[in-house]
C-alpha cells in the first residue's frame, strides 16, 4: 500500500507527511480522549515520517485542528 504524501505549513516550513489520511482515518475510530487521540496521532504519524523534535509540538497542533474539522466537525470531546 503506497502512503499519500500531504505538505502542511508549519513554523515557515513546509513539511510533507506521509500517510496522514490514513492515520487520521483509522484513529477516529478509536473512540478516546482528546489527550489520548493526539497522543495516537502522533505516534502513528511518526511510525511513517521523520518529525523535527523541533516541530513536534507545532505539528501536533496542526494535525490536532485538521482532525476535529474532518472527524468531529471542529469540536473537542474531552471524554
């Protein structure tokens, strides 16, 4: 299965991230806390891509935000 590259913005820097649909995809099925979601996000995005200690939390956010718009209508849980 062939990962689908997707370029966000983060810090001035264009950063492209692999499988982010997918991971995006298979975690909101995964029905848990806001906390433990992007927790889960981010540990499965770093299993396919290199992520900059440096940017860890920037890309965490953004990835975070992309998630509640597409999976949960753009609202936090908080269970």
């Amino acid at each position: 299965m062939e990962l689908k590259e997707e370029k966000i913005l983060v810090s001035g820097r264009e950063v492209t991230i692999r499988g982010l649909d997918t991971v995006l995809r298979e975690v909101a099925f995964l029905n848990m806390g806001d906390e433990q979601t992007q927790r889960e996000i981010m540990k499965r995005v770093k299993f396919y891509n290199y992520i900059p200690k440096e940017l860890e939390d920037d890309i965490r956010e953004i990835l975070w935000r992309m998630f509640l718009e597409k999976y949960r209508g753009g609202k936090e849980n908080s269970q």
